[in-house]
C-alpha cells in the first residue's frame, strides 16, 4: 500500500475549509434574517427538502443506474445522467414545497430565505462530511491503521480511496479558495433557483420557470466535466461555475421583483380594522 502522510497543514486547510463554510451560511442566514425578519420555517423547509430529494428520493432511482456497466465507465455519461437526475429531483422538490408546507408563504423573501436553507444545508452536509471523512481517514494512514479500511475494499474502489487519500494529502490553505468560491457559486444558484419556481409555484403565468430551472440545474451540473475530465484548471472551472450562477441570479432578480412584498403590521391592522389602504411592508420586507 502507498505510503500516505498527512502534514499538520493538511490537517488545517481541511479544518479551516470547514470553518470557513460554515460561517459563510451563518453570515448569510443572519444577514437575510436581519434585514427581512424572515420566518425560521422556509429555512428549514429548504434543508429538509434537499435531504428528502436529493439525499433519499434520487439516490433511490439514480444509484442504480449509474452503477450500470455501460454508464459508470463513460465519465460523460456518468456525469450528464447525474445532472439530469440533480435537477428533475431538486427542482422538483422546490416546486412541491412551495405547493404544500410553504404554501402560505406568499411573499418574496420566503423564495430567498428557502434558497439559503437549501443551498446553505448542502454545503454544510456535503462539505462537513467530505472534511470529517478524510481528516479520520488521514490520522489513520499516519497511525499506519487505513488497513482497517481498505482491506476490505476492492481493487477498484481502493484505488479511488488511496488517490482521493493522496490529493487530501496535499491540501494546503490556498486549495480552501477554489472550494468556498464554489460554495458562494453553488448557494448564489440554489437562492436563484428557488426564486424562479417559486414564481412559477405563485403565479401561473411563470409556471414554464420550473422546467426552465430543471435544464438550468442540469446545465449548471454538467460544468463539473470540465473539472473532473481536467479540461480546466480548478480555480478556471470555479470562476465559469461563478459566472453561470451570477447570469443566473441577474435573470432570477427579474422574477423576484413581481413576486408580493409582505404585508407589515400596520397594514395587517388597517386591514381588520376596515382601513381602505393596503400597502406593502415599508419596513424590514421591503427592502427584501
């Protein structure tokens, strides 16, 4: 077996990364909450729907198919197919959320306040789980105990571990960069998404948005080609995934900007007390 050590600076960057995502989605969550007053349950609304779609639901149905011979041995295909299955499951589940628990949830800023929950809870559960795994998986190829892992392992899926093994390895801090880049990239896309579908879940006129953001999410998906076929370079790849999401948000803005603002109190008691005026939220809401 090849002989892998992990340097205290491996240790760090992957400690530090975690960090970093970690306080990214708290940043944004407080910030969104402060300046709207949003409600706590469109956040989790979003975290629970990416786990139930995208975790449960498309791993059910896309597993065995990618594990087919003919599909896992074109890197192509692998990839195009997992897309497809991203984005049919994902904006699915945005689409049925907005239909059901978030249902009354009519003004705009549940659309931003679900995005940040679904996007922000996929990169603390994928990207906790990938620096968790590899920082134990790392202390035991320096204590000499990886055995206890691979042993049972065939020859195909050790090779994978011992390279994946050997790129965590090498980690420094100056990897961290590409890594939250393509965190603010992939958070900025969920917050657009769900935008669009929650435009097209409130107004029929947009209803063609839900399988505009299907295509989006599995074109924005397929981008990984580049990276995984290396015909860019990490930090290249991360600013075309960058630019994708922002193009992306400028267009989702558009929609945002025709859904309702939420009624403020002072309106909600004109309302009931038979006060002729109905105004939007000039508060906090308002500058949603």
């Amino acid at each position: 077996m090849e002989n892998i050590v992990y340097s205290a600076s491996a240790f760090t960057s992957l400690a530090l990364l975690g960090v970093l995502i970690a306080a990214l989605v708290t940043a944004v969550s407080l910030y969104w909450h402060k300046r709207t007053n949003a409600p706590v349950l469109p956040y989790i609304a979003g975290a629970a729907t990416w786990f139930i779609f995208a975790m449960i639901l498309e791993n059910i149905v896309k597993v065995p198919i990618l594990m087919q011979e003919p599909v896992k041995n074109n890197t192509a295909l692998f990839y195009l197919i997992a897309s497809a299955f991203a984005g049919i499951f994902e904006e699915t589940g945005r689409f049925v959320t907005f239909n059901t628990v978030m249902k009354k949830h009519t003004d705009r800023r549940s659309a931003v306040t679900y995005g940040i929950g679904h996007g922000g809870f996929e990169a603390l559960y994928i990207i906790l789980q990938i620096i968790i795994t590899f920082i134990i998986l790392g202390a035991m190829a320096n204590t000499g105990n990886l055995g206890k892992v691979t042993d049972s392992m065939d020859e195909a899926a050790k090779a994978s571990l011992m390279e994946q093994l050997t790129q965590y390895s090498q980690q420094t801090i100056l990897n961290d960069i590409p890594a939250l880049i393509e965190r603010v990239s992939a958070i900025t896309f969920h917050i657009s998404l769900s935008v669009l579908v929650f435009a097209a879940a409130r107004q029929p006129r947009y209803r063609y948005l839900y399988p505009l953001a299907v295509f989006l999410h599995f074109a924005f998906d397929s981008l990984s080609l580049l990276y995984v076929t290396e015909t860019v370079s990490p930090m290249i790849f991360e600013l075309i995934t960058g630019a994708g999401a922002a193009a992306v948000a400028v267009f989702a803005y558009r929609f945002y900007k025709t859904l309702p603002q939420e009624v403020g109190e002072n309106e909600r008691c004109m309302e009931r007390n038979g006060g002729p005026h109905k105004a939007f939220n000039t508060d906090n809401a308002a500058k949603a």
